[in-house]
C-alpha cells in the first residue's frame, strides 16, 4: 500500500457517520429559498411551485430520516395546512417593521431588502416543522437564515405576532425562549441561558418576553426564568439575569472621558 494509499484508507475508516449525505443542506437550502419565493413573489406561480416544494420536501425528508419515511407525508400535509397563518403573521411582521423604522420606505423594501424579516420567514418556517416533530430539517433552514443574515434564532423558540428585528446582525434568540405580541429587537440582542449543561435540555433555559417590549442593540438577558415585563424598554448593552416588572425603563449608564490631545 502506498502512502497515499494509506491515507486514504485512515480517512475512510475514520468517517463515523457512514450515512451522513451533505447534499441535504444544500437541497434543505434550496427548498427554503423556493418555499420563501412561493409566498412572496407575485410572478411565482402557487399551485405549480407548491407541487414542486412537497416533491423536494420529501427528497431532503428521506435523507434526514432513515427511519418511518411513512409519516413524511402527514408532515408536508399538516405544514401545507398552516401556511396561509404563517403567512398571515409574516405580513404582521412586515408591516410592524413599516410601521416602526423610519427608514422604510414601504413594505415592499421589508419584503426584498430586510434580513431580519428574512430572519423571521425562515424562523416561522422552520418552526412550524419543528413542532412536526421533523427531524434535522427545521435546523438546517435556520442555519441557513443564520448564515445569511447573521441572525440565530433557534426553530423551538416560540414568538408571537407582529415582530421586529431591525439591522438583525448579531441577534441570538435561544431554543426556549418566550417572545410574545408586538416585541421590537434591534441588532446584537442576546435571549439565551445562564448555563449550558446537557442536563438541561427538557428545561426552559431562556428568557420570556412579554407584549410590547423593545429590546435596544447589543442587551444581553438570559435565564429561563428572566420576565421581561411588559411595555418595558431595554436600553442598549444591558446585561440582565433577573426578571424586570412591566412598564420599566431598563438602561446602562457609561462614563465617558475626555481630555485634550496634546
């Protein structure tokens, strides 16, 4: 055996997932982007792009499950059923983002432009699989928002109506967490756990989020059991571990030096 063949042969025995096929990220990428188009875009045509989304859900469905493939098409069937709501409530949160950044111009703009709607399209979509009990799918498309916009929000997350990310880079939003109606989040928000131990995956480890609270860039909240109360504000580069009552103003205060240069 030569070297090269020696190496190859270390590689190949060393791969301990034999039916690992990356072709599934790439397809769930397409798939997302089409089923994003289907709901979007007023030259897609519905019907024929909706035969061609189940035919490629049950592609990608195949290769991440390799067990009971039977229940693939209950999934598609029930996910089929939910779209017009998640649609609904996606034109909520386009809407919340004309309503609240004045540098929209129309909603059109949100629909095109905006990766934090992006951000949410793909986080409902994903969600509503991950409910589906889908296996490895719901991940994968928010992966993909992920990469796009540099928002991570996680598909078990559970948010309300009309919601709001504005710039959306750096915006982490954990598995557990708890947003409700009309939230506002701006760039490099953190809703995540005070500690991560596998231990603690059944256990809610993420913060909630009541009614109309708006979150400012670069606040830190974590803890499952953190409330943010509603109508409250969250100031930027906050750092909160403790629940706050409804109708706070929460904010940091930094000291700033100057002198003259000599």
């Amino acid at each position: 055996m030569t070297a090269k063949e020696s190496i190859i042969h270390k590689i190949m025995s060393s791969k301990n997932r034999p039916h690992l096929d990356f072709s599934l990220k790439t397809k769930t990428e397409k798939f997302t982007d089409n089923l994003f188009h289907t709901l979007f875009d007023a030259t897609a045509c519905v019907a024929k792009n909706i035969e061609q989304l189940e035919i490629d859900f049950e592609e990608i469905y195949k290769l991440a499950c390799k067990v009971d493939q039977e229940y693939c098409g209950t999934i598609w069937k029930n996910f089929l059923s939910e779209l017009p709501e998640i649609l609904e409530n996606l034109n909520l949160d386009a809407q919340e983002l004309v309503n609240n950044d004045p540098a929209s111009n129309n909603i059109e703009e949100v629909y095109l432009a905006y990766p934090g709607f992006y951000a949410i399209a793909i986080y409902r979509f994903s969600h509503e699989l991950f409910l589906l009990n889908t296996p490895l799918i719901p991940r994968l498309m928010s992966e993909y928002a992920h990469s796009k916009t540099g928002t991570d929000i996680h598909p078990g997350a559970t948010i309300g109506k009309s919601f709001f990310i504005d710039h959306a880079t750096g915006t982490v939003i954990g598995e557990t967490c708890l947003i409700k109606d009309h939230v506002k989040i701006y760039q490099g928000v953190t809703l995540g756990a005070l500690q991560v131990a596998k231990e603690l995956k059944n256990v809610k480890r993420h913060p909630t989020v009541e009614n109309n609270v708006t979150i400012y860039a670069n606040a830190t909240i974590l803890g499952g059991e953190t409330v943010i109360g509603e109508n409250s504000v969250i100031g930027g580069n906050v750092w909160i571990t403790e629940s706050i009552p409804k109708n706070s103003l929460v904010y940091h205060k930094p000291e700033t030096k100057l002198k003259q240069k000599k």
